[in-house]
C-alpha cells in the first residue's frame, strides 16, 4: 500500500459524515428564499425543515395504511436530506422510507388556486399521498416533478402529506442493477415546495438562438396550462431586458388557449447582442407574461449563444471553440449529495479557477442552482442520463427504453433547456456501445433528444473506444479513457486519438474522463513510473500532464474538440473497496484534484496553469473563447 502522510483510519466516515439531527416541530408554511434562475409570479412557500420519517425494510408500510401517519415508530428528519447520512446506521441502507409532515394553506389563499407540491428531487421512485389518498409516482432519482394536490386539499385546516421513497435498485430501469459507481444517497434528497397557482399560469419558458449575419435570430417558447375547464381567448406578452431592466425586446399576441397544455412562441430578429461565452456570461431576463384571468408569468435568465460543429470542428457563436473541461459529483462529508448553497458556489468557483470553460455534470442533472450557477459564472456544461454502464438487456428492452429513456430525457430536457450553459445532451456513460443492439439504443435515444432539441449537441461517453459501433448516430465523439491507470502506459492516449481520428475522420472527439487517484500527501518511491495505479500524489501530477499535452496538443486541435479531466473532488463510491485500492480510504474514489472536504492537491496547481498556457496559445492565435 502507498504510505500516506496523513491516514484516516474510516475513510467511510469522512466520506459520508454520518451525524444525527434534533428537531423541533413546525407545521406552519413559510414563503420560500430558494432563489432559481426560473422565477413564477405563483407565490411559492416551503416543506423544508422537520419531517416525520420512519424505514420499511419489509415493504409492509402500504398494507398496513403507514400513508395514514401517526404512532410512535416515526422519527425525525430534515428535509431535504439522505437518509443514508442522517442515520449512521443506515450507510448502506437500499429500500422503502417514508416522510410524512402537515400543512396549512394561508390564510388568504385565492380560492381559485391550484395548489401544486413541487419536489425538486428525490431518490429513486417515489409514491405521494394526501390526506391519505394517492396523489401520483413519479420514477426517476434527479429530475424534479410536481402534483397538483387541488382536488384533494383542505383550504381550511390541516394537511397530511406523505411520500414514500425507494432507493433500491430494480433489475430493468435506467439506473439498473450495473450502477453502482457513486453513493446511491435515499430520500427527499432536494427542496420541497408549495406552489399556489391560478388556473391559467404560465409554467414553462425558454429561448433558442442562431448568429445571423449580423445580429441574432431567436424564438422565445412559453408553455401555459388552462386549468378552466373552458377555452379562453386572452394575451400572451413576451419580453427580453437586460439584467439591470433595459428594454431589448417586447411582443404582445393574441392567442387562444385550449384546455389544458398549451404552448406559445414568439420569434424575431436583433442586433447589437452582446453574446454569452464562458469569457463574458452576458445574461438576459426573458419573461411570458398571459392576461387571462388575473395575469401570471414567468421569467428567466438566458443569452444568446450556440455551440454547434462544423466538420471535424465545434464552434461557439461562429468562433472555433476548445473545450477545457473537468467533470464533478454532488458529494461533500456531512451531506451527501445535498450540498448547501454556499457549498455549490464556491465549487463552481472553484472550477472557472482552474481556467475550465466547459462542466461535466457526472452522471446526472444536478441541483437547478448548480446550472443558475454555471450560467451566471460561465461554464458549458453537459447534461447526463444516469445510464451509467447499464446492462444491454435494459437499454434493449422496449418498454424500459419508452418508461427509463424517453421519459427520463424529456423530463430532463424540459426541466433544463432554458439554461444557456446547457450546451451538450448525453444519453448514457461506458455501456457495451461495441454491440449492434446497443448502437440502436444510441440511435434512438439521440434521434429522440433532437426531436425535443434540436439545437444542441448530442453524445455519450463511450469505453469502447476504436470497438464502438455507436459513433455515426452522435454528433461529436466522446471517450473515457485510463491509459497509464488500469491499462496502458501514460503516452499511449495520442496514438488512440489518430486511431480514433483515421477511422471516423468526419467527427470532432472529445476526450470525456481521464484521471489517476490519488489521497492528499501520498508518496511514492518510484517517480519515472508510467503505468499501473500509483496512488501517489506525484503520479497524479505526472499523468494528467502527460494526457493534458496529448489531448491538446495543437496539431490535433483540427479534429480534437477538447479534454475533461476525471474530477474536480473526491466522493463516496460503493465499489472502491479493490485490494489494490488504499483500504485507509475504502469506498472514495480518490480521483478529484481537491478531497471531499475540498482541500487542494498538487494537480489542482497543474491543471490550473496547464489550461491557462492554452487559453493563452488561443489568444495569441485569435481563438478566444
């Protein structure tokens, strides 16, 4: 084992941060702060704070009416929050829970409102009760949902709210029972919210860009939901303003809204943009505003810009475009995947620091702050589908693929596409894409993601490399690779990447993972080592340089869209428990440049001043970004 300066005797402890909490009861519903990118004029109040909960190992809870509340096997929990931190016996713990709390409506509550409970996320699958009666389920760990509770709410007294929540992990779904490559933290995991909304309310909005000549074409969509029961002819307005309320654009129609779902859409034509770009995250506000009954909007912070590929070339706004990219999990000691706000921000921080343009969001939506975030501070990212090595058998079942794939990627594309740091849709991570089988799943679920959004990129993270059939069906090719690590020598990446080049030579390739662990202070006595896992801090550095050189070297720089290092921090990971693998720190993977506790190791400083020489090349080449 690789000595370490500083060893820590349970690593799963630093990894999880196990502590119990005390709480007092609170039933009274506050207006809620949670500031989003994407404001309602709804007023919108919390269910965060103490909840009910209780475990159901043996499935029982349904039969025996646990969805009715009360007795005394109910503890208290906080909401939002894992399970798995906040009980420490319960690390491991994949099943049933149940969360229970009452409410009030206020007082002065339109009578004509629809009440809405809002989950911006929870892990896995969900069942969600009212007053004893079930409201609906919802499938999938990171993308949010909503029910509306009106026909079953009590406007004068209390509430019962009940939720139960399933961590396991089922044989046939996306995820299935291949993942198992970070923490699979159970529970009411993000926000909970009360939306009060009138019956006509606009509740979705985003607009979509193309560089014109000289100035910008731009549609602007709005979704709106008639909860009437009748048709209504009314006014829709739509708005573009800078962010300190300078008029840009305004467009007010005529339309007819039918029953139900409705969508609205306004297009026109502007000069004079300042344009968004990881070096100037110029933002918009963008509004909806619908007149009928008692006028409702939305707005939302977007900008104008496009990433698109041209030959073997990505281009953003009409400019060729490198990516510098890194890769990053929702994990910190104390909570998990529920990181604090605070904590989010200085990540990302943290990560334009390091001269990064472009985010990796691994493997999965993460919390709509991180992507408020990536859009104000200026980090393309890329938006994942949690199928991370799933089997063949569920990426080739039809009806997995309609409820797990097509589902999951619309709730995932309609919950995200108004952020303009949203550049690149990826339909899974390191699955057997060598397989004439799978290679149809890629088809599909990409041929499906451009039906929805056509104007951004779609890939996936392939580890077949020069075997994969899946390549023609995505618009850029992605890779993970470890050469130097599980296999390989440090030098052998470039030579994969001509490979690779000469056998899809219409395509740019992007290099999405490549990293070596290593614990903070690790040393090594043997520094010209070029292969094999040397946890040392040392051959961390030597690898990343030697990959980082290889990937962005500049007479590769024609067809090689980029680079994105495997990770930004550490964090709890079920499988790393190999004898190879540093038992001090058993279950973390060790990749990140900082730890879990986000202290900085020496490749922090590497890649730093790696990225800054090529932003600099770029420069000096008139290739900004």
């Amino acid at each position: 084992m690789i000595p370490l300066i500083t060893p820590v005797s349970k690593a799963w402890t630093l990894a999880l941060g196990l502590a119990m909490v005390t709480l007092t009861a609170a039933a009274e519903l506050q207006p809620s702060t949670l500031e989003l990118g994407m404001q309602s004029s709804s007023r919108v109040f919390d269910l965060n704070g103490e909840w009910r909960f209780r475990f159901d190992p043996d499935g029982r809870g349904e039969d025996e009416g646990w969805r009715k509340g009360g007795g005394e096997a109910w503890q208290n929990i906080e909401v939002p929050g894992s399970f798995n931190v906040l009980f420490p016996d319960k690390l491991w713990y994949q099943g049933k829970a149940w969360y229970e709390r009452t409410f009030e409506l206020p007082a002065d509550a339109d009578p004509a409102d629809r009440i809405i409970v809002r989950f911006l996320g929870a892990a896995i699958r969900k069942k969600v009760w009212l007053n004893g009666r079930l409201i609906g389920e919802h499938l999938y760990p990171y993308n949010g949902f909503q029910f509306d509770l009106t026909p079953l709410v009590n406007r004068s007294g209390e509430n019962r709210l009940t939720v139960l929540v399933d961590n396991s992990i089922l044989e046939r779904a996306i995820p299935d029972h291949k993942w198992d490559g970070w923490w699979c933290y159970g529970g009411l995991t993000r926000e909970v919210l009360i939306e009060l909304r009138p019956p006509v309310a606009a509740t979705n909005l985003w607009m979509d860009t193309v560089k014109a000549d000289k100035g910008w074409e731009f549609t602007i969509t709005g979704a709106i939901r008639n909860t009437t029961g009748e048709t209504r002819q009314t006014r829709a307005r739509f708005w573009i303003e800078t962010l300190d309320g300078r008029p840009v654009f305004d467009q007010t129609l005529e339309i007819t809204l039918k029953p139900g779902k409705n969508r609205v859409m306004a297009n026109d034509r502007l000069n004079n943009i300042q344009t968004w770009t990881p070096g100037r995250a110029k933002l918009y506000r963008v509004g909806l505003q619908v007149d009928e009954p008692r006028g409702h909007g939305v707005t939302i912070r977007s900008g104008f810009r496009r990433l698109e590929v041209r030959g073997t070339k990505l281009y953003l706004n009409g400019r060729r475009f490198l990516l510098r990219g890194i890769s990053n999990h929702e994990d910190l000691p104390g909570h998990g995947s529920t990181l604090p706000a605070e904590r989010r921000r200085r990540d990302i921080e943290d990560i334009k620091e390091l001269g990064c343009n472009f985010l990796r969001m691994s493997h999965y939506p993460m919390h709509p702050q991180t992507f408020d975030l990536c859009d104000e501070l200026g980090l393309l990212t890329w938006v994942e589908l949690p199928a991370w090595k799933t089997s063949s058998d569920s990426l080739t079942d039809p009806q997995v693929y309609k409820t797990y794939a097509e589902d999951q990627l619309a709730e995932m594309i309609t919950q995200h596409r108004h952020h303009p740091s949203v550049a690149i849709w990826s339909v899974g991570n390191e699955f057997k894409s060598h397989r004439t089988d799978v290679a149809e799943y890629v088809r599909s679920a990409t041929r499906f993601v451009r039906s929805l959004d056509p104007s951004r990129l779609v890939t996936f993270a392939s580890d077949r490399r020069l075997k994969d059939k899946s390549f023609p069906h995505v618009d850029l090719i992605s890779i993970n690779e470890y050469y130097g690590w599980y296999y390989g020598t440090i030098h052998d990446i470039g030579g994969v990447l001509d490979q690779l080049h000469a056998k899809h030579p219409k395509k740019p390739i992007l290099v999405s993972e490549f990293g070596a662990a290593t614990p903070l202070g690790a040393k090594t006595s043997r520094p010209f080592r070029t292969s094999g896992m040397d946890y040392s801090e040392e051959y961390q550095v030597k690898l990343l340089q030697a990959h980082l050189e290889q990937i962005f070297e500049p007479q590769r720089r024609d067809w090689v869209a980029g680079g994105v290092i495997w990770l930004y921090n550490d964090f709890a990971d079920p499988h790393r428990d190999a004898e190879y693998h540093p038992q001090d720190w058993k279950y973390v993977n060790l990749k990140g440049l900082v730890t879990q506790d986000r202290r900085r190791k020496p490749s922090f400083d590497l890649v730093k001043r790696f990225y800054r020489h090529v932003r600099e090349q770029l420069a000096s080449g008139r290739k900004k970004d």
